[in-house]
C-alpha cells in the first residue's frame, strides 16, 4: 500500500506479566485486523550479590535476582494512527512501552 505507516512496538518489563499485555495487543490487532509480527524474547537474568554488614563480615551476603522480559511487535498501518497514542497513554504501570516509526 501507497499510504501505508510501519511502526515498531517494543515493550519491556520487570514483571513476567508482560505476556498477559503481549496477548491482550495480539487480540486487539486481530479484532481490527492490523497486520503484525510478534517476538518474545528470551528473559534476561541478572545476579545482585551484596554485603550484608558494610565493614567486616564477607561470608554474610545477600543475593538478589533481577529478571526481565522483552517482545516487540512490528505492525503495518494503512494509516496514521490516533489509536498507537492510546495505547501508550492507556498502559499498565509494570509496562514500559517503546514506539518507533520505521521508514
């Protein structure tokens, strides 16, 4: 299509409920029909070791997990689209959402 907008969705979490959102946009995409590509990446783990008493004491330490998840949506358009606003606008607060405009 002449007229048609490519957009790049990337949505980023702490939170393994990202895939309730992911399936929530996959749903809303089909219902108006919007063609898409959708893909989940593997979660990212990251170990936080830390000392529990800040002089002495180096046996006693804590560790703390950190995990986070990443999947991006490629979608096409066949017009400029108001509604790309609400969804950054109407997000959950554990959701952080990226949108970029591919040429």
């Amino acid at each position: 299509m002449k007229n048609s907008f490519f957009f790049k969705i990337i949505v980023k979490s702490i939170n393994n409920r990202l895939f309730l959102y992911s399936n929530f946009l996959v749903n809303l995409f089909n219902r108006l029909d919007i063609s898409f590509r959708f893909f989940s990446f593997p979660k990212r783990k990251k170990i936080i070791t830390l000392l529990k008493s800040p002089h002495v004491n180096k046996k006693s330490r804590e560790q703390f997990l950190l995990e986070k998840y990443k999947c991006v949506f490629f979608i096409k358009f066949p017009i400029k689209a108001l509604f790309l606003k609400f969804l950054l606008i109407n997000k959950p607060k554990f959701i952080k959402l990226i949108l970029k405009r591919i040429v």
